[in-house]
C-alpha cells in the first residue's frame, strides 16, 4: 500500500514507531544517542520499554514514521545512519546484535492458558558518554539495512517472475545451495522464506496491535519500536504484486506509480528518473546500435527503458 506519494509500505491505517533520541553522535563505528534532555542526564533511569505508549523520561519526542522504510534502505554510511537517527530514532540494538525487543515475544505459562510478555533485552550503555548514553553498532544498521533491501528485492523479483541471485538472498543468510539456484526454488518456496523473514522482522520489532476508545469511535494502531515501524513497512511493501520494482540505476526497491514495471526493461527510481542518467543510457544504446550496424552485426535484443 502507499499514500500519495507513493512511499514504500505506507498503510492506509495508522501506526506508532518509536522515540528521538535527543541527542546522537557518532563515534567510530558506534553510535551514541540519550533519551534524556541534558539539563536531566543522571536524574533517572531509561524505560526499556521500546513500545510502550508512556512517554520516556521527560517526553522524548516522538519518531516520524512515514518515508520511514525508503531513507532506510537508502542507508549507504555512517553518515546516513546519523541522519535517519534524528528523524525515525534508533534501532535500539542490544548485546546480541539484535533490536532489544527480541526477547518480548509471548511465550506459554505452565497453565498453558496464560500467555505473559518477557522484557525487552538490556541496551548497551555508553563507554564514552556514561550510563544515560546508550550505544548501538552502526554495523548492526547496515546488517539490516542489507536484510531490508534483501527482501524487497526478492519480493520484486519473484511478483515480476524474474530469477533470483545468490547475491538476493545471501543478506538474509540463505545459503544458495540449500535453495537449489534456479532449478528447485518455485514461487511459493521463496514466499514462503521471505514470510519467514518480516514475521521475524515483526518480532524482534515487538509489534502489537492497540485499540483506542474516544466518544466518537474506536480505533487501533500497530505499535513498535523504530525497528517494529520498519517491519510493518516491510510488510505491506513486499506484499504489493504491482508496483514494486528495481531501479536499473541505482538498484534500489521502489514503488513504481501506473503501469506495472516490464521484464527486461529498463525502469527507474524518481531521483533516478530525474538525473542524467536515464538520458545518458539511451544514448550509450544509441552508439551501440549504430556500432553495430555499421559493423553488420545482427541485431540483438536491448533493453528498453520505460
């Protein structure tokens, strides 16, 4: 689903993502951030609660959501994991590399009736700044930022009948052999991992769904972490059998506005299409084609662009 502007896995329904931290700043390959305005750092303890509706201490401001799931896959350096930070929040990875709400699925009591939510996994505290600092690895971020890319492009792939690759399917730590290449992985083979995978996603988000109630009338939102946001954008862009595509520029998932992209033509992203670049490969292919006439060679098949 997307909204008018045809964002990546917009849901027509609303959903909550995290909080901003207030300040961040990187340091090597770490990224330091508090919830904590600086008048009140050592005053109290962080909530570990990365989906809970209570405010964080001294109302931490809340993390856009929309437009969320596009800067993340666009994620190329440290710098752009910076710059995410301050918009969508952090990803609020733990010690296991993992988002600390991992440890939050529901798992069964001894009555096999009652069901109860564990806690959410203990964040890293900042060596640099002390205990109201927490620090996450940005090579956890572009672990994931791989994984969402993975799965987009897989899913593009597979809705426009095209093989997939090794390279597809290694960020989600596929071994390409286990899947057979092209010769044993049908169509609902890899529906079926890639079901896998946004479950997992939405998990280790500690997504959930909330009702509200007012006067007027009820309502319900999916609630997560900043990673949980992400999942639920996943979610509903890997689901869209007609728009999502691979831009032959910068091979970046979008979703592509009218009509559905073709196989073995070219097709780009916005920034793409509003760059040189699409100009430039029509005319490569225009060199091409006069090279080879002049040099009476048969003529092949090219890719188009559309």
């Amino acid at each position: 689903m997307t909204d008018e502007f045809g964002m990546l896995g917009n849901p027509k329904f609303p959903t909550a993502g995290g909080l901003r931290p207030f300040r961040l700043c990187l340091s090597g390959d770490l990224l330091h951030y508090t919830f904590i305005r600086p008048n009140d750092l050592g005053k109290m303890p962080l909530d570990p609660l990365p989906n809970s509706r209570v405010p964080y201490p001294f109302d931490a401001p809340e993390a856009e959501v929309k437009g969320a799931l596009d800067a993340f896959i666009r994620i190329t350096n440290d710098g752009d994991i910076l710059n995410f930070a301050r918009r969508f929040g952090v990803l609020r990875i733990c010690n296991h590399d993992l988002p600390a709400s991992h440890t939050m699925i529901e798992e069964e009591c001894s009555t096999e009736i009652e069901r109860k939510r564990r806690p959410a996994c203990q964040l890293i505290s900042s060596d640099l700044f002390g205990n109201d600092w927490l620090v996450e690895s940005t090579s956890a971020w572009h672990f994931y930022v791989g994984q969402a890319r993975s799965m987009l492009t897989v899913a593009s792939k597979v809705h426009r009948d095209e093989p997939t690759t090794k390279r597809d399917w290694v960020p989600l730590g596929m071994k390409w052999e286990s899947l057979d290449g092209h010769h044993g992985l049908t169509e609902s083979n890899q529906l079926w991992i890639l079901e896998r995978a946004v479950n997992t996603w939405l998990q280790w988000g500690g997504v959930v769904p909330l009702f509200f109630l007012d006067r007027q009338r009820g309502h319900f939102e999916l609630v997560g972490s900043t990673f949980g946001a992400l999942a639920i954008q996943l979610m509903f862009a890997v689901s869209q059998r007609q728009s999502l595509a691979l831009c032959s520029g910068c091979g970046t998932p979008y979703l592509r506005e009218g009509k559905r992209a073709q196989a073995g033509r070219r097709n780009f992203c916005p920034p793409c299409q509003e760059s040189p670049l699409p100009a430039r490969l029509r005319k490569r292919d225009h060199d091409k084609r006069r090279h080879d006439e002049k040099n009476g060679k048969p003529k092949e098949d090219r890719d188009g662009v559309q």
